[in-house]
C-alpha cells in the first residue's frame, strides 16, 4: 500500500516534508524566497515548521515511536 491511501503513512509523510522544508531554508535561505509555484509550496511547508516547531517536533516524536510499536 502506498503512503497516499494509509492515514498514519500520510501523515508521517506529511511531517518530514514539513521537517524537510524548514531544514533547506535554514541551510539555504534563498532557494526558498519565491512564494509563487512549487516553490511557494515548499516556503509554506518552511514556515509551518518555523511557526509550528515544537508540535512539529511532537508529532514526529510520536510518528518515531508510533513506528517502532507497528
């Protein structure tokens, strides 16, 4: 089964998006300036990790330990 039809598998993909996006813009400040295109995506995704980041934390915590108890 892919990760886009099993609920837990999307969510966690989700996350390390979100994780992902707010890695690169800290690393890398302008790859993420455009807020048009996909790359308007990945900013948004950015900024939800900036604004959001210790219940981002939280959930990928639970996601870690939701799949060592799988």
């Amino acid at each position: 089964m892919t990760a886009l039809f099993d609920e837990q598998s999307l969510a966690i993909v989700a996350v390390l998006f979100i994780c992902t996006c707010t890695y690169i813009k800290m690393k890398a400040p302008t790859l993420l300036n455009t807020r048009e295109g996909f790359r308007g995506i990945l900013w948004k995704a950015a900024r939800i990790g900036e604004r959001l980041s210790p219940w981002v934390g939280l959930v990928c915590l639970a996601a870690g330990i939701g799949v060592l108890l799988r």
